[in-house]
C-alpha cells in the first residue's frame, strides 16, 4: 500500500514514519520508502532495513490490538492463601464491576500485597499463595505482561502531572493514545465532571502542572473513569482538597469499574459496600457495610461539610469568631 | 550461568530496580548473583550491591566509549562469573548517549527507563531500548495514570516486541513480577561466536585519540558535518 493511502486509512502510522530522519514521498509504497533509506541513514538510527519491514509491520498490527475491544470485566475473585505466619486465609470473596471496596488495616498488614495480587493475578505464585479469577475463570497468563489491557489503574495522593501540555493537549494525547473514536466529546466530558467535582474550576488551556491538588485529583479521575482502559481502579486515599470525593466514587462507579480504595478516612470508608480487614498479611473479616454505619456516614459528612465551610471562611478571609452550633456542641461546654 | 544485560539512561533508578529483583531471587529462588557494573567515571553502587550479598565488580570506562568498553570486556566478566559459581550474571550499564546498543544476540537484554524522562524519549533512544526483551518503566508510582498509560504506548510505539512492566524501585512493587522474567535468561558457557543485537555508536577521529584543539585542520578521521541550510 502507498504511504499516503496508509496514513489515510490508519492516521497513528505517522507516529511511525515521524521518528525517521527522512519523510516518505506519499505516492510510494512502504517497502519501497523503507528499502530506499540510505545506510549512513540507517546506522543513526541503529536499525536495519529488514528490521524496518518487520518493525513496521508489528507497529500496524499492535496499533490495532490497542483498538480492539476486550471482553468486558464481569467480576475479580480473590481465593485466600495464607498469612505472614503460613495460617490459611479462609477466603474467597468475588467483586463485581461498579462496587466499591475499602481495604483497611495498619501500615505493614498487606493491603499494598493485596493490591500487587490482583494486579499481577496472581495464580498461587506470589508470597500470600492467593489465587485471582477474572470472570469466574482463571485468567490467560498473557495478560500479565499486556500493556493495552492492563487490568489496573492507580490514583494515589502522591501523583502528579508532569508533562508540560495544556489540560487540552494532554487530554487529547491520552485520547489518542487509547485511539478512542469522537475524541472531543470525550473530552470535554472528562473536563465538565472534573470541574464539577473540584470546585474551583480550570479551563482547558490551563498547564496540567499548575493545577491545584484538588484540580489535579478530580482531573485525574474523570480522566481514569472515561480514558482508562482498565477495569479495576486502585485508589490510595482521595485527600480531602474540597473536591467532591462522593460524586467522583460515583462516576467510577457509573462508568463501571471496581474500585479498590485503601483509606482510613471514615466518610471514604463508609462510601464503600464493603470493607476487607487487612492483619499479618492476610483479610481477616470482611465486614459489610450496615445501615446504621451509613445513618452514621450522614452526621460525619455534615460535620465534614462545616468544617469544610470553616476552612472556605478562612479562604476567602472571613474570620472564625463564631463556629456553627452542631461543632460547638460537641465539644464546647468542656473546653470553653 | 544465566546472563542478562540491563541498560537505561542515567538516574533511571537501575540499580534501585536490580536490588530489589536481585533480592527476590535471592530469596524465592535462592539463586547466587552477580552483578558487573559499568559506569563512566566513578561509581559507589558496589557497596549497595555487596551489602545484599551479591558478588560485584566495577568497570570505569574513564575516557572511552562506555559501550565500547562494556563489549570488550563482557567475555572475561562472563568467565569471572562462572569461575565464581554464579547462576545468573548482570552486567548493568548506564546508555549515555542515547545510540548505545550493549545487547548481545540470545542472551536476555533489559532496557530501564523512568516516566519522568519525558514521553518523547522512548522515540530517542536507539538500540538500547528498540532491541531490548523487556522494558522495566519506573517512577510510575508519582506520576498519574494517564501518564503511566501514554508512556507505556509510547514505549510499546518503539519496541513492538518487548515485554513492558513496571516495577517501583523504592517499594520494590512489580519486582516480584519483573523477576519472573529474569528466570527465563538464556545460560552461556562462553560467548564465542555470539554477537551485538546491533552495531555500536562509531568513532575513531582525532578526538578519540586525545585532541583538544578545534577546527577544521584538526579534525581527522571519522567526521560528520551537521547540515545547517
């Protein structure tokens, strides 16, 4: 095929033809382009003319397995191993997608190693000897090492944008590179619900680098929800930096993920259906979330909103003199 | 004995990477390691790795090509390691110039590289990274997934073929898994007969040999002109 009749057809053949030194006369074939590369061209490059074929050729045919739409990820099923001790972790608990699911315990119990297990789905080959089912079955072990179909994605707090684009620009790399179809409609879905949850809104052209933490949160997971091919979203506590965490669980949700959260903060927490309880390396109680816990999750998210209403008050430089009555009243009579 | 080349620009966090894969074979495999370490000009690495018990060495190329310098010396290091009764030998070497190529045909070739280096660069680099088997990305745990993802694509853009994982080098995640693939090295007896995945960067102009003076009546040799019409 003429290279001019390819970059029509498959548009991301011009990320492989725009690293080459030399630009491909649109009229003639690839082989003949790729064939008539001069050798001093060559040796920069550090690559040989059959190498080229043949890297070419790859190129195409994994540019298309990016495009192809994967069975869609039903449910994730952990089967116990064992703990730091060798005592068995009588467990086997299934997760289907749009749940949420808190991980809990203290530093060092595991919840990182729980994490890793259903990353790496683990077959009885990692130090807990757990056991991981995709869809009730016993994943390919191609899928391990995929990177189209990476099972996982991470939001932690410790993350940040580094890439010197726009919101705009990076968006539309992020887009490209998942070579998803209506790519500004896409976009300016993940912009709107970013700007909802985050409060203090951002416009497109903004640097990724100069959001603030909550802008860059909330950017990151409705970029995640719409943009990440992965069906499980891993999350490392969501700090509270006045985004509104509830509504961004929920988009996650909505788009179908299972979410995994390890936090310690109780309205995050109690968010979730469930919450597994991580000691010595192994879950020790899988603990379901009752109505009275979520009757509880209304009180902690009013008392979460005054103070978020303090902390705006001071923001915008009103003075605290007076604190509403519900936080006086827990505490007041004791202290003042 | 096994034998793995590990390569990746500087600071990339190989050896960071390494210890911890050394440490999970260490201990799930109880394999005995070695690890050579090429370096330019200095390099204090050796005690890291010793003090995880593995045998080391250093090479310091000083004024020569590094990579020039790795391939040279790649046969004696092999029988070092297998006079030493070593399972598996690592040669870790930083790819200075980006156009470095220290693979060896059949022997297990790993190329490291960091999120934070920029999405271009997986593009930039030549040999190092396009003929590698595995490519270990790190840094991935501060950068976001978006970012994570648009690097792995681009890395996948370059080396169609290589295994892409990621292991974080502080916490050690995704070492476990990235040892996994450092199991299946080819073992070697000696390396006669084999050769480089692909040619090194050339050389051998007056520079080479020690001139310091510019211009054009003292460059001799291997030179090229840039075209700046």
């Amino acid at each position: 095929m003429r290279v001019g009749q390819i970059l029509k057809l498959y548009p991301y053949a011009e990320d492989f033809f725009s690293v080459l030194p030399v630009t491909p006369n649109p009229k003639v074939t690839v082989t003949e382009f790729l064939l008539g590369i001069e050798d001093e061209v060559l040796q920069d490059l550090g690559q040989g003319t059959e190498d080229l074929i043949k890297r070419f050729n790859e190129f195409m045919r994994q540019m298309e397995q990016v495009k192809k739409v994967v069975d869609p990820i039903r449910s994730i099923t952990i089967i116990g191993g064992q703990d730091k001790c060798g005592n068995a972790e009588d467990v086997c608990l299934t997760i289907r997608a749009g749940e949420i699911i808190c991980i809990v315990g203290p530093t060092g119990s595991g919840k990182s190693r729980l994490l890793a297990d259903i990353e790496w789905l683990a077959q009885r080959d990692t130090p807990t000897g757990r056991n991981i089912l995709v869809n009730d079955r016993i994943p390919d072990a191609e899928w391990r090492y995929s990177t189209q179909h990476k099972l996982v994605a991470q939001l932690s707090q410790n993350m940040n944008f580094v890439m010197d684009l726009t919101v705009s620009e990076f968006l539309q790399m992020h887009a490209e590179s998942r070579m998803v179809q209506d790519i500004d409609t896409v976009i300016s879905n993940v912009i709107n619900h970013a700007n909802r949850f985050a409060g203090e809104q951002f416009s497109t052209d903004t640097p990724v680098t100069s959001l603030s933490g909550g802008q860059s949160r909330a950017l990151m997971i409705a970029d995640t929800a719409y943009l990440s091919a992965s069906p499980v979203v891993l999350i490392d506590e969501i700090e509270n930096a006045g985004i509104d965490r509830q509504s961004a669980l929920k988009l996650l949700v909505d788009k179908q993920k299972i979410v995994l959260m390890a936090t310690h903060d109780p309205i995050l927490a109690l968010m979730g259906n469930r919450r597994l309880v991580i000691n010595n390396g192994k879950i020790s109680k899988i603990l379901t979330t009752t109505d009275s816990e979520r009757r509880n999750l209304t009180i902690l998210e009013k008392l979460d909103q005054q103070l978020t209403n303090v902390r705006n008050a001071l923001r915008y430089g009103e003075s605290i003199d007076r604190l509403p009555e519900t936080l006086i009243g827990l505490w007041g009579e004791k202290v003042i | 004995m096994q034998l793995v080349t590990v390569a990746g620009p500087p600071s990339a966090g190989k050896t960071s990477v390494l210890l911890r894969i050394a440490e999970t074979l260490q201990k799930q495999d109880k394999l005995h390691l070695g690890v050579i370490k090429f370096d330019c000009l200095s390099t204090r690495d050796q005690e890291l790795y010793q003090n995880k018990g593995i045998l080391t060495r250093v090479g310091l190329s000083g004024n020569l090509c590094p990579d020039h310098f790795f391939i040279s010396n790649v046969e004696d290091c092999l029988a070092w390691g297998i006079n030493r009764e070593l399972d598996m030998l690592i040669t870790e070497s930083a790819g200075l110039c980006n156009r470095c190529s220290p693979h060896i045909r059949g022997a297990l070739a790993v190329c490291i590289i960091d999120n934070l280096s920029g999405i271009h660069t997986p593009q930039k680099i030549g040999p190092m990274l396009k003929f590698a088997d595995v490519v270990i990305i790190t840094k991935s745990d501060i950068v976001s997934q978006a970012e994570r993802e648009v690097f792995a694509f681009k890395v996948r853009q370059a080396n169609t073929g290589a295994v892409i994982t990621h292991v974080n080098g502080i916490t050690g995640q995704g070492a476990l898994e990235a040892s996994r693939l450092f199991r299946e090295a080819a073992t070697f007896d000696s390396l006669q007969g084999c050769s480089l995945r692909f040619t090194m960067p050339a050389a051998t102009c007056s520079y080479c040999l020690g001139q310091t003076r510019i211009g054009v009546d003292f460059q001799m040799g291997n030179v090229k002109k840039m075209d700046l019409t």
